[in-house]
C-alpha cells in the first residue's frame, strides 16, 4: 500500500475511534449499572486504539509536504508504507535522501518559518511531530473518558480536585485575612493592604480556578474536547489530500461514495420527516380535545337542564 493511501485511512479510522470514544460519555450513566458490558466495549476500544496508534506510527516518516517543512525526506506519496514501519529504515530512507519534494508545484522550494530547522534527525520534522500530537490526543481522549467510566476513580477525582483543594483554599483564605488584620496596624500599612489587596486578589484566585476545575470536569469540556479532535482529523486528511497532487480517479464518486452518503442522508432525512409531521399531528390532537371538550360540555348543559326541570317540577 502505498504511504498516501496509509495516511488517509488512518485519519478515517480516526473518527470512527473519536466516535466510539465520545459513545463513552453520553452512556456513563448506563455503564455504572451494566459493568461486564462496560468492560466488553472498553476492552473492544483498546484493541482499536493500539491498532489506530500503530498504524499512525509510521505516518510520522510521511514528510513530503515541503509547503510546511521544506527539506529532505524520507518518503513519498508512491513509497510503500512497509518500509517505514521500523524507525532506523526510516532514518536511513532519510538519510540518503538528496532530493526534495515540494507537492504540486516543484518548480521552487517554498518559504517558510520552518527552514531553520535541523532536519538532521527525522524527529525534527513535521510530520514526526504531528503524528506525536495525534497519537497523545488519542491516548488522552480515550484515558480521561474511561477513568469516568468508574465510580472510584471518578469520585476519587473528586475528591481530590473538589475537597482536598476545597478545604486547602479555605485555609489559606484564613490565613490571609487574619494576617491581613495583623498587618494592618498603622495608616501606612492599612493604604498598603487598600492598595494591593491580598484578600480579594486571594478571593479571586480560587473563584477562578474553582471554575476552570469545574469546566474542566463538566460534559462540555467532553464536547469541546471531541470538536476539537474532529477538527483536527478533519484538517490531517483535508492536508494529507492537498499535499499530494492525485489523479482523476481519487475524485470519481463509485459505489464506496455513494453509498455512505446515502447512509448519512437517511437519518437526516426521518428527522426532517418528523418535523413536518409534528404540526399536522398536534393539529389532529387538538382537534381530539375540542371535540372531547365539546362532549364534556353537552353532558354538563343536559345535566344542569335536567336538574332545572326536577326542581321546577317540584
């Protein structure tokens, strides 16, 4: 297989573990009442993200792309990606590389900030370091949903995060006002303690990171944290794509495209489905209730009348 093709389906199989890895947080609630299917679907998620992780290895050697890291490389699009699956053949590729390859255009090697950088080592070059980023952004998202995945480590991350800092900040809140009214004992230190202020600039300080702990351990960092890992899968294959200069049979639409566009469209489209027959269904149901209520209505009239007619007959 050749390097380019590599690279673009490992960045497909990237959303489908950012998926699963996000299906993590919105079943937490299920999952601490069915344990042996929670460790069935982590065990599952490990096993893809060993393979993600060692198929992402070899895309660190992947440094064709001269727009962003001009130099010597180890790789091209065509190069088999067999060859770069062990570090020292992927040194030695690059190493006796005396040519550069600058994508699209050729003709010229572009500028860039990246220029001054000792490409000496494969480890300095872009691609190394964007494969890294990718590889612990992975590591992260799947260790910091799965430690909440259990009762104990989650409360004790509470209990250390909220509590132990909780009670940590309070004493020093006290230690500071009570120093603060020791210290201010003459005019001049009370201008001081009026200027400088170390109470409330104590104050301010655990507010701010009482609510950064709190935003950190909330399901919106979760979503903020899976948006950001989409954008970034999405802007590695967009690249990996630019990068390269393909033929008119990557872009041809076959059956493999079309068919998960049909995929997608048919959720989208029972949505949309159900919204336009929402309005015509609450129409028929108030219509249901003003005809009950016309029923109800009738009864309560024929009983007042048949309740007049009783006492006038008497």
């Amino acid at each position: 297989m050749s390097a380019y093709h590599w690279q673009i389906i490992c960045y497909l199989a990237w959303f489908s573990s950012i998926t699963h890895v996000a299906c993590l947080s919105a079943l937490r609630t299920y999952f601490f009442q069915h344990r042996t299917e929670r460790n069935y679907r982590l065990g599952l998620i490990v096993i893809l993200l060993a393979g993600l992780i060692t198929a992402l290895i070899p895309t660190g050697y992947f440094n064709w792309s001269a727009s962003l890291s001009p130099g010597k490389t180890a790789s091209l699009s065509p190069s088999n990606a067999r060859c770069f699956s062990w570090r020292k053949t992927a040194q030695a590729l690059h190493d006796s590389s005396n040519s550069h390859y600058y994508g699209r255009s050729s003709s010229s090697p572009p500028r860039s900030i990246y220029r001054r950088r000792d490409n000496s080592t494969i480890e300095w070059t872009l691609a190394f370091e964007t494969s890294t980023t990718s590889i612990l952004i992975l590591t992260f998202s799947f260790f910091g949903r799965a430690s909440k995945l259990f009762r104990k480590t989650s409360q004790l991350a509470k209990n250390i995060l909220r509590e132990t800092l909780g009670h940590w900040a309070v004493s020093c809140l006290q230690i500071t006002a009570v120093r603060c009214r020791k210290f201010g004992t003459t005019p001049f230190r009370k201008t001081l303690l009026a200027v400088f202020r170390p109470l409330d600039l104590t104050i301010a300080t655990y507010l701010v990171a009482k609510v950064y702990m709190d935003a950190v351990s909330s399901e919106l960092a979760d979503l903020l944290w899976l948006i950001m890992s989409l954008i970034w899968g999405t802007f590695r294959l967009v690249l990996a794509r630019v990068e390269v200069d393909i033929g008119d049979s990557e872009d041809a639409w076959s059956f493999s495209q079309v068919l998960p566009v049909f995929l997608l469209l048919g959720p989208l489209l029972a949505v949309l489905v159900s919204f336009l027959h929402a309005p015509n269904g609450q129409a028929k149901e108030r219509q249901r209730t003003t005809e009950g209520d016309m029923e109800l209505i009738d009864q309560l009239v024929r009983s007042l009348r048949t309740r007049q007619d009783g006492i006038v007959l008497h």
